[in-house]
C-alpha cells in the first residue's frame, strides 16, 4: 500500500511539474504575443518603392518628433536603402523630401508620405552659385517645433563634404502641411568657417525667446537669436556664436544638435554626434543654465572649447544573438509631459546600410545627467522591481571608444572602408547577480538595490556606480525583460538587461 502511494505522489508531482512548465510556457508565449512589436530589424524585401506605405520604422535617419493631438509626427531626412537589383523608380510614385511618419504608440510608425515634393527652385540655384555649379543632395535633418498655432519645419540643403549650405523655414497649421516656404534663416559658403545645416531651436520657457542651433564638422556647433515671431535669424546674415567644439575638429566629426530643456532641473541639455554615421556614430551631452549657454560636460568643461566631451550616452552596441548596430547618432528628444525620449537611426550590421528608427526611453541620474535604456521603448508597464528580480545572469555592455580601422574622409568611412567585424561593436559580456549580494562572486564587487536604483560598490576601486532600473522589452531575445542604465565613472553608459541563459 505504501509502494501504491509513493507512485501515486510521484505521478501526481510529475503531472503537476508537467503543468507548471506547460503554463510557465504560455505565459511567456502570452506576454510574447502582447507585448511582441512585431517589427524586423531587417527590411530588404520591402525596400522597393512600391513598398513605401509599408516602411514605419524603416530608412530613418535624422529624426525629430513632436506630438500633436492623438499622434507623434516624426520627421527625418530622405535617405533610402538602395540594395541592388531593386528599382526606385516610379511611375506613379514621387519620391519627395522629408519624410513623415505618425504614431499613437512610438512604437509602430504609418509612413505618411513626404513632407515638400521638391527643393525650392531659389535655393537650388543658391547651393549651385556657391559651390561651383554642384546641385544639392537634397533636404537634410528637419526640425520640427511649434510656435502658438503655428507648425515650424527647419530644414537644411547642402552639397556633401562642403560648407555651402542653407538653412530654410516652412510653416503651416498642420503637421501634415501644406508647408508655406519662408524664406532663409542663415546660409553659408565657403568664405565662413561654420556649416549651415542641422538646425534644431532652443526656447527659453521664462521669455519666449528663441535660438537657432546649428552645425556640422566645420567648426563646431552655433547659437543664433532668432526672431521668435517669425521663427527666422533676430539679425539676418549673422551666423550666432560657438557654443561646442571638439578635439581634432579639423578631422572628426561633430554635429547634430539637439537643445532641450528640463524644467525639473532647470538646466538647458544640448545633444551632439560624434563620430562616422556609417559607423561608430554616438551621443554625447552637456548642460547649461541658459539656452545660449554656456554648455559644460560632465567633467565640468567648456563645450566651446576644442576638446572631446563626456557623457556619452550611445555608441555601435552588439548584444548576444543579434549582428548589431552602428550609426547610433544625429539624435532627436521629445519631452512628452515630463517623460523624455530620444530618437535616432540605427544601421544594422553587417552591412550597416540599413536605417531604423530607434526610439528609447531617457531616465535622469541622481547627478542629473540624461542616460537612455539600452533596449529600443515598447510601452511596457512599469512594475516595481524588488531584490529577487535581480537575482540572476545579466547581459552587460560598458561603452568605450572603438577606434576607426581606415582613414576617414570628411569625417567619414570613405566607400568602401567598411568590413563587418564584431570587434567594431561594444560587445557585452555577462554579470551574475547572486543573493548574497555579490557579483560574480567577487566579494569586492556587491550590489544592492534602492528604489529604482542599483548600485553597484567596488571596495577596491572606492567606486558606486549608480544604475536605473526598468521594465522593458528585450528586442534581440524577444521576450520581456529587466534593464538598467547609467554612467561610469569615465563618463561612459552603461548598459544592462536580464537574460535566460540556455
């Protein structure tokens, strides 16, 4: 009889064994299924033209975003993956200039069609009358604001690897347009040692008044007053102040501005990009009490000065089971009513020609400097996280600089220069969080956690390194997850998500 029930006890443990994986499977299937974004990292077989209703987060590249009513409008630059053998030719298709795109959710983007069907014939005939008869590229980095019921769309034309640019304005009543052309805000050639193009506008909430900032690789970054009734330059044909500059100017990049301001902090954050955007793009950030500055990084130096500045809050990334991203620069930042988002392309390796949108959540340090989560934003609910959801393998990645293997050109990966290898990338590497509080094992390395922080104490460096912690989705493994960010001590991010290990 007792043989009878210890059998019985096992069958009846095996069973239920049997169930709790069986649920403990749907419900991840299930949390799958709702949470999933559905969304391909990889977007060659819809590249075609004929596919364009059909791109949402595909070929974005210089996003900026403002939400209006129901939706998020996103405006970026026309750049378009062109993989071979496929046509971008069409009869009854007009590729114009800025695309637009929409969305409830930041997640899933209806593209909406292009924002101008052309360049303005004046300003065409500009470019070519400073640059020697060369047309321009086209429509680069708009920026999209609001002035009381009026729309504002900056936008810049160029001509690559020159400083004969022009920065215009367009206005309507709508973010879906029609756009009215107001003419130039400023414009350069090659007599000026600044760059008219990636213009974004800072606003000082206390008075209204308004600066254009903008530049690129020739000479930094400017600050110009603008004429907030009209949204053009308060003094036309002046070109502003320099207000960041960088190390090796002469031979590497940084341009992209970005200029938001936190009211909780009281502090201007202007956003720049570094680096090749074929590459090792990345964001960095200073602040400042005032719109026009001056802006100081995390070490407490001068932006305008000539010298690299931290933190820096992205940078090429690979994480397991997924080739990898480089290109992750020219930012855009949203404050949605107190919660901030950053916005910026994402080119997927291994070819990295491939441009998606990459929208991620920013959390603030309690040094008050702005890091993004490691993982792209998708609407997950935000429960607390206690000391037993620590517990376990976490996939880490530390950003540093990664070195350029081939000379650039401009700043940039000449054609050509570019070879898929995973030593290009931050890579990650994993971090076991135990229960007795070490890391790893290391007794000198221990975590413990605050609230929404984690902080991790090196005794033996004297360190605390203090990171956010979220709920997220885990967009390589597809599964939800738990994520932290912050910032070194070297004025790196640093990045982290939980993971299942096979």
């Amino acid at each position: 009889m007792e043989k009878v029930r210890v059998v019985l006890l096992s069958a009846i443990m095996i069973v239920a064994t049997i169930f709790m994986v069986s649920c403990n499977k749907q419900q991840k299937e299930s949390q799958k299924s709702i949470y999933a974004p559905g969304i391909k990292d990889n977007y060659r077989d819809i590249a075609g033209i004929r596919h364009y209703k059909q791109w949402g987060t595909h070929n974005v590249h210089d996003p900026s975003c403002i939400k209006a009513g129901d939706y998020y409008y996103l405006f970026s630059t026309d750049a378009i993956y062109h993989p071979r053998g496929v046509s971008m030719k069409s009869d009854s298709i007009h590729i114009g200039n800025i695309q637009v795109r929409r969305s409830k959710d930041l997640v899933h983007w209806q593209f909406m069609g292009w924002a101008f069907t052309h360049i303005p014939d004046n300003i065409v005939q500009y470019i070519k009358n400073v640059s020697g008869g060369k047309k321009p590229n086209g429509i680069w980095a708009p920026y999209i604001t609001k002035f009381g019921d009026q729309f504002r769309l900056y936008y810049a034309v160029s001509v690559f690897g020159a400083n004969t640019s022009y920065i215009g304005l367009a206005t309507s009543k709508s973010p879906m347009g029609p756009w009215k052309q107001m003419g130039s805000v400023v414009k350069t050639d090659t007599n000026n040692v600044m760059n008219a193009i990636d213009p974004t506008v800072a606003k000082d909430p206390n008075n209204g008044k308004e600066w254009l900032i903008y530049g690129s690789y020739f000479n930094g970054i400017y600050c110009l007053p603008l004429n907030s009734a009209t949204g053009l330059a308060k003094n036309p044909g002046g070109h502003g102040k320099l207000i960041a500059k960088r190390a090796n100017g002469d031979t590497q990049i940084i341009e992209a501005p970005e200029v938001i301001y936190n009211s909780k902090l009281k502090k201007y954050f202007l956003f720049v990009s570094y680096g090749p955007l074929f590459t090792h793009y990345n964001v960095r950030v200073g602040r400042a009490d005032k719109p026009d500055g001056p802006y100081y990084d995390f070490y407490g130096h001068n932006m305008a000065r000539p010298q690299n500045n931290y933190p820096v809050l992205t940078y090429a990334y690979r994480f397991r089971n997924h080739p990898g991203w480089a290109g992750v620069g020219h930012c855009g930042v949203l404050d949605d009513n107190g919660q901030y988002f950053m916005f910026h392309q994402g080119r997927l390796a291994p070819g990295n020609e491939m441009m998606d949108l990459h929208v991620r959540k920013i959390f603030w340090t309690p040094s008050g400097w702005p890091v993004v989560s490691p993982e792209r934003y998708d609407a997950i609910p935000q429960t607390p996280i206690t000391q037993n959801d620590i517990k376990g393998k976490w996939e880490q990645i530390n950003l540093h600089t990664i070195k350029d293997t081939v000379k650039l050109w401009q700043g940039q990966i000449p054609p050509g220069g570019w070879h898929y290898d995973t030593t290009e990338f931050d890579n990650s590497i994993i971090k076991n969080y135990l229960s007795s509080g070490m890391i790893d094992g290391n007794p000198q390395e221990t975590w413990k956690l605050d609230g929404k922080h984690l902080e991790i104490i090196n005794s033996e460096k004297e360190d605390t390194t203090i990171l956010t912690v979220s709920n997220g989705w885990d967009w390589e493994n597809n599964r939800k997850t738990i994520v932290y960010t912050g910032l070194g001590s070297n004025g790196f991010s640093i990045w982290g998500k939980k993971v299942e290990l096979e």
